[in-house]
C-alpha cells in the first residue's frame, strides 16, 4: 500500500516585517533569525524568506545548515516551503561564518540556478543577501541579474 503524504504549514504569528532594502533583510537576520534556537553564527546557514503581494516578510525557512565554509542548496528544497506558503515572492539570504561578505563562485553558481527556478515556478527570487561584517545584495552590486 503507498502512503498518503500530507503537507501542513503552521504558522506562529501574523506579525509580517516590511521588506523594502537588503537593511531590511540585515534588521530581520539580527532581529529574529539571530535568536532561532537552531542559529549557528560559525557555520554557512542558508535561509529562503517569504514575501506577501506587499513585500512584508511572512515566514523564513532553514534551508540548509552547512559547514563553516559551505551549504547544501537546491533549488527544490527553496522553492517547496515558498510554494506550501503561498509566498509572493522570496529572498535567499546566508551567512559567510568568516565575515567576509564576497560572494563565491558557488555563491553566484547557486543564485543563477536559482533565478532559473524562480522563473518556472513563477515565484520571483528578488534578491540573495549575504551577511559578513556588512550586507552585500546580489541585486545592488550587479552580482547577478534578477530581471
């Protein structure tokens, strides 16, 4: 017999933060991922935020807890939360455990693949923010192009 799979989300709060500015992205990090039971400042944690239609950040998903320099990410594993969630769209963010915020190969690698996703699935990836002793916005520093 196959088993009947069954998909919940729960949802812990109706709060919803504005998301206008990769500062916005910065403010939620320290203000809310920063306190998860699960963070790990020393190791690459890799994370899908979840947007209205008025761009206010509704739910974030761990995606990928990695090493202290690199993370596990596929595009299905981003995309299902943000699909479940009905988001409008989403914002991948991530740490680099070194504070250096340059993005790596991988890092752009990752991204493209992800805006690739994005444009089947037709929910817009807006943004990849890495956060180091500074934010870098892969859409500001022209890293990758989201249009």
């Amino acid at each position: 017999m196959i088993q009947e799979i069954k998909i919940m989300t729960v949802r812990e709060s109706t709060a919803t933060y504005p998301c206008h500015a990769p500062t916005d992205i910065r403010n939620f990090w320290d203000s809310e991922i920063s306190k998860s039971s699960w963070f790990q400042d020393d190791k690459e944690m890799f994370i899908a935020i979840f947007l209205n239609a008025k761009n206010g950040i509704s739910g974030y998903n761990l995606i990928s807890l990695g090493l202290v320099n690199a993370s596990l990410v596929h595009p299905r594993e981003v995309f299902r939360p943000a699909i479940i969630s009905s988001a409008s769209a989403i914002i991948v963010v991530h740490n680099h455990p070194s504070k250096d915020s340059t993005p790596s190969s991988e890092d752009i690698r990752i991204t493209k693949q992800l805006i690739e996703a994005s444009r089947i699935i037709d929910i817009p990836l807006l943004d990849h923010i890495i956060i180091g002793t500074t934010t870098l916005s892969f859409r500001e520093s022209g890293v990758c192009n989201f249009s």
